[in-house]
C-alpha cells in the first residue's frame, strides 16, 4: 500500500497549494490513498463542511485532525456519519462528536487502520493517556484483517512524540507526529520496524509563523497583548508531506515542496 500523509493544511493558502500540487505529487508518487490533518484549512481554525468536501474532491481521501476542530460547528455532524471522511483524536472525551479512528478501505481492498491521538505535554487541555488509549485501540482491532496501521500523533513536544514511537514500534506501520507545522529531520525506522517522524509540517504560508501573518505574532510577542489572526492569500508557499510504502519503510521519504500563490 502506498501512502502519502500531508501535514496540517493551514487556511486558505494551504488549501490553494494542495489543489495546485496535489496532482503532480500523485503523478510522481501514484499512491493508493492520500491522508491529511485538517485542523486548520478553514481560516486556521478547524475545517468546515464545504471545505472538507472540496479537499476530498481534490484528491485527499482522508482526513486527521487536533485540537482546533471544534471551531467549525458544521462538520461535527459529519464526523458522526457511518464512514465519515475526518476523525478527531481518539483521547478526548469519549462522548465528543466523531471518532478516534476508523479503517480505511483502498480501491485494491486494502485495510489500513488510522488512529489519531494528541499529546499531553504543553497543552492546556486535560485529554487522557494517549498511550493507553493507542493500547485500547490496537487490542479492539486485534481480529480485524489489516494491511497497516497509522497514527498520527498531534503533540507539540518531540519528547513525547519520540516516546509515543518507541511504545508502538514494532505494533503499528508508523507514528507521524503533527501540530507543529515545522517539518523535523528525523525520518526513520525504529528498531522494531515502525516508519517514525516528529513532526511532518503543513502546507501553507511559508512566511508566516506556522501558518498565520507574522505581523500580529509579533505585536503579540513584544505586547503580550491578545491580537487577531490573519492568514495573507498569496505569496510563498510550502507543501510538507511523507510518502511510504508497506513493507518498503525504509524507502519513505519526506515530500518538501514551495510554491508561489
Ligand atoms: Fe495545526
Ligand atoms: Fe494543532
């Protein structure tokens, strides 16, 4: 099974840069399926309904996401549907709209479980272990019929990703780390076979600080003052991603792309 994951699409220049490179990426690398963290496509905060749908016509097939998909109320409902398009991480509050993970079905009938968790280290938030809930998953999905399994880990320290990694190799294909949206250099396999990678980037303003205006981060910064978020349509852009193959892990390989918007 060939795979290609995108880190976080970031707003509206994100958006542009997927349907502007998705299709030669998928000449170059002709995947099988193509996932993506959504939480932030629409305007930086969450992903909406008509968003959603438009990045799966464009050619993703599957969406994770974190903590930030709360703010688009409209797709809550659809990540309740049977097999809904986005899962949100499987360590939050059990009764929260969605899904932590679900099994994907390839063309060629292949089976790929993706489970999406978030970190605990410098996040406000009181989610539960994601340990424990990646053992949770992986021992209901004991006697399903798998082809690979994927996690990505939402987590903003590389020590508990890193960690995460090391607790699942040898159990799952692989662990890439997103929240970040700064690409890490550390693509490899762990001693027990597991594809592992801190963090995977975004796809979006290249200029910006990840992913926003840096203007506004800046007077935040020096006034400690709360400031609006903007995302600028045009200029520079990156498109940050992993491609990999099952059984052929040591041949992944990051996907670093710019463009001009
Ligand atoms: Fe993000
Ligand atoms: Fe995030």
């Amino acid at each position: 099974m060939k795979i290609i994951f995108i880190g976080d699409i970031a707003g509206s220049p994100g958006r542009e840069t997927v349907y502007e490179l998705l299709p030669q990426v998928k000449k170059e690398f002709k995947p099988d399926l193509i996932i993506a963290n959504g939480e932030n496509a629409s305007r930086g905060k969450g992903i909406n309904s008509s968003h959603l749908d438009k990045l799966h016509k464009a050619g993703i097939d599957f969406f994770t996401s974190g903590h930030h998909i709360w703010q688009q109320r409209d797709v809550r409902p659809r990540m309740d549907e049977k097999d809904p398009l986005l899962i949100r991480p499987a360590n939050f509050p059990s009764d929260n709209p969605g899904k932590g993970w679900r099994i994907i079905e390839t063309a060629m009938m292949k089976r790929l479980l993706v489970i999406n968790l978030h970190g605990r280290v410098f996040i406000k938030d009181h989610y539960d272990c994601p340990f424990r809930t990646a053992d949770r998953i992986l021992e209901e999905n004991s006697h399903e019929r798998l082809d690979g399994i994927l996690v990505d880990f939402h987590a903003e320290a590389t020590s508990e990703k890193v960690a995460l990694g090391h607790y699942l190799d040898g159990r799952v294909t692989a662990v890439f780390g997103t929240h970040t949206h700064i690409p890490t250099a550390d693509l490899r396999v762990l001693p027990g076979g597991t594809l592992y990678l801190s963090d995977v980037g975004m796809v979006g303003l290249k200029n910006g600080v990840i992913g926003v205006d840096k203007d506004p981060i800046l007077k935040n910064f020096l006034s400690q003052m709360p400031v609006k978020h903007t995302i600028t349509e045009e200029g520079e852009t990156v498109f940050n991603a992993v491609y990999f193959e099952t059984g052929k892990e040591k041949e992944a390989k990051q996907i670093l792309l710019d463009m001009e918007l």
